[in-house]
C-alpha cells in the first residue's frame, strides 16, 4: 500500500532500535503493551521543559498552558473515540480503574439484590473480579455468555441470559487472549432490549480498529493508554453525558467539587466530577500526542495492514506440526495464541527470548478462556502496524527449530 509503509513507520519507534540478547529486538508482545513513538517521547519531554504546572487552580502562564494542553488531549480523545462532547471523557489511569468507578459508582447504587450481571466468557480479570465484587457485595448474580469452539461468543445463548433481571452487560471488543472480535454493536443493541446499560471494554480495540461509540452506542467505552502508544497511567471512561452526571461520585477531593462547607459539598459534572486531585497530567497530554500520531498513520491503513499480517501469520504457525491455534475466529484482531504437543509454554518463550523475540506466555489475566479450552497458558505473540513478514518469519523459524529438537526442549 503506498499509503502505508511498516518500515517507514518502525523508525519513529527508537526502542525497535535495540538489540535483546545480541539479537535486533522483536516486539510481538503488544497485547500486553505498545511501544512508543519519538512523537509521543518528545510530547512528554516538551511538557517537563515548557508547560509543566498543576491545571486548572492557578493565575500563572504555566498554569494556562498546562490547562490547555490537557483539555486539548482530552479533546484528542473524544474525537478519537467519536464522542459527542469532550465533557464525556474521563482521565484514569487505566482501563482497570476506568471499570472499577463504573462498578463501585453506578454500580453500587443501581445493582441489587437478585440483579443480574452479564459478562463473557472471553474477559480480562479487570472485567470480571470487579462486577464479582459487585455482585458478592448486592447479593446479585454473575451470568457469563459462552464462546463456540473457535473462541466467538455464542450469540444465542447470549441472549438467553438477558432478561428483567440484566442490570448491565459488560464485555471486550477485542478478546486480549484470542483475538477475537466480538459484535459489539449487536451486543449493545440486544442488552438495551432488555433495558440493561453495557459497558465496552475497549483495551484491545482502539489500537487496531476504527472506534465510534455513538454508532455502538455504548453507555460506557474503556480503554488504557500504553495498548495504544501511549504512556503508561493514563487512561480513559467514556459515558454518555446524562449518565456520568446521574452517577454517584467516586472518589472525594479537590478538582471534583463545586463547593465546600462542612456540612455539605455540591459536585462538578463531568468530567470534573470525577477526576478528584491532581491527575496523570503530562501522561494524557502524552495520549493525546499518541492519538495524533495513529490518526496521522491512518486507523484504515493500520487495521488493512494488519488484517494481511494476521492471515500471513496464522496460515505460517498453522503449517508446524503439532501447533494448536487457540482462537480461531474470522474475525480476529492482533493475537495468535498457541500452544505446541510436548512443549512447554515457558520453555518456548524462553528459547524466543534468546533470539530476542518478545512474546507473553502464560494465561494473560484471562484464566476462564483458557480453561475453556482445556489450557493454563498459551505462547501469545500479537500485533502492532510496525510489525512486519519478516518478525513473522523470525518467530516461525525459531519454532520450527523449537519443533525439530535443535533447542532440545522437548519433554
Ligand atoms: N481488558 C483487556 C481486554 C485487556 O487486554 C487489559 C490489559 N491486558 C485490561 C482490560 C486491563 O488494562 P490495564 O491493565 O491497562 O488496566
């Protein structure tokens, strides 16, 4: 695609650069976090030099500046994610966080006794323990959609679950340990049916795909901003605006109030409201220049790019004997899971290591998928744009080495 050129893009990224084990590095674990454009460095070094000061409480040019630049990142986001108002994004740090303030929030005050909770098979930990919490704490009921074989969620029985009890859904848009793409739009659309709010988890989403919360129509949409080349600790809760200023406020302090006596406080809205003390300031703007960045590169060319190399490589580990593909979705984004007869996991990650190839094994905080199918951990490489066929081919090579003896790990 002459739009599109993964070893152009590769030199924006300096840590590519590095040699892991005397090897050039290959960064095939994304799925657990990206790396970081010089744009995005720069972005954080220029806010330390130039901008740095708390927002928002002071009469100072820094002050102003860094207020602006925050608000102008949080303005990156809303647009990113296609949002009505900026009013509706929230910094957090994480998508983690993000999912417990809707939980202990919202949750709290519309979740009781003998409601009912709907979540997925496929969820991270951080979309599970939190509505377990939840739901130990109202006496409500923690229901789980199951997946067909190839790892996609059975629909049908999806919506055997919802009924007058289902309070709210909450599910991933992209699974982080199979890959697979869920149809978020019609899940939404179904729980609404019912008259349950949902809230996407969007982790694995926003760096591989176009995201419109408006046309998912998702009264919440999550997301963390190191999965999607941005700094670590920073993070988003998109809600839709009626609902974020009818929810209960989270944490108590200064940034989120009107008004104080003590007798009593008046609250800010939103996004104000909760985002109690100083933030992760230089992190968001951080976030904002990375979202600047992917919007420069172009979602479409990422997820087209991306598209071919998954194919590519899912048809080059599908041709090793013995490999077992776990999730096998057609539609998939950025993961290949697997796991190889008379292997061990951490063995095969090992061995990758020495070569310098970055992958994660293990259960990848999502232990019920896994034992879904019969395992505790897979060998989990996973993609981003700057990856190319021949990362692909280096991986492949290095498992049929794994898979011929040479690295004598068989047992
Ligand atoms: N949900 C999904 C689908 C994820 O992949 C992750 C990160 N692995 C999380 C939630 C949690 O994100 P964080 O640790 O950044 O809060």
């Amino acid at each position: 695609h002459p739009a599109f050129d993964a070893y152009v893009v590769r030199r924006d990224f300096p840590i590519l650069q590095e040699q892991v084990n005397g090897r050039p590095l290959i960064w095939l674990d994304n799925a657990a976090t990206t790396q970081k454009p010089q744009a995005v460095i720069d972005r954080l070094t220029y806010f330390y030099q130039h901008e740095n000061s708390n927002i928002h409480r002071a009469a100072h040019e820094l002050a102003a500046r860094a207020t602006d630049a925050y608000e102008a990142a949080r303005d990156k986001v809303a647009r990113f994610l296609h949002a009505s108002s900026s009013d509706e994004i929230i910094f957090l740090r994480g998508t983690t966080e993000a999912i417990n303030l809707v939980a202990q929030s919202w949750g709290r005050r519309h979740i009781g006794p003998g409601d009912e909770i709907v979540i997925t098979w496929l969820e991270h930990h951080a979309n599970i323990v939190p509505w377990q919490l939840l739901a130990a704490e109202k006496g409500a009921r923690l229901r789980v959609a199951p997946v067909d074989d190839r790892g996609q969620v059975r629909l049908d029985e999806y919506e055997k679950l919802l009924g007058p009890r289902t309070r709210l859904v909450a599910f991933s848009q992209v699974s982080n340990a199979l890959g697979t793409i869920t149809p978020a739009r019609e899940m939404v659309a179904m729980a609404h049916r019912y008259g349950a709010r949902v809230l996407v988890d969007g982790a694995q989403a926003v760096s591989h795909m176009r995201v419109d919360v408006q046309e998912l129509d998702a009264d919440w949409y999550v997301f963390s901003g190191h999965k999607v080349f941005g700094p670590t600790g920073i993070g988003v809760l998109y809600g839709k605006l009626d609902l974020l200023n009818a929810m209960p406020v989270w944490q108590g302090g200064g940034n989120m109030i009107q008004d104080v006596t003590f007798e009593r406080t008046i609250y800010q809205a939103a996004p104000a409201r909760f985002e109690a003390g100083t933030g992760n300031i230089a992190d968001a703007v951080g976030l904002g220049a990375a979202l600047d960045y992917v919007e420069k590169i172009g979602m479409e060319n990422i997820s087209r790019y991306e598209h071919e190399l998954l194919v590519y490589a899912t048809e080059k580990l599908s041709a090793i004997p013995g490999l077992r593909l776990i999730g096998t979705a057609p539609e998939k984004a950025g993961v290949l899971s697997f796991v190889i007869d008379g292997f061990r996991n951490e063995d095969i990650g090992d061995a990758l290591n020495r070569e310098g190839i970055a992958v994660r094994t293990g259960h990848h905080c999502a232990q019920p998928i896994l034992r879904r199918f019969g395992l505790e951990s897979t060998v989990r490489p996973s993609l981003a744009f700057y990856n190319t066929c021949e990362d692909i081919d280096a991986l492949v090579a290095t498992l049929w080495r794994i898979r011929t003896g040479r690295y004598g790990l068989q047992h």
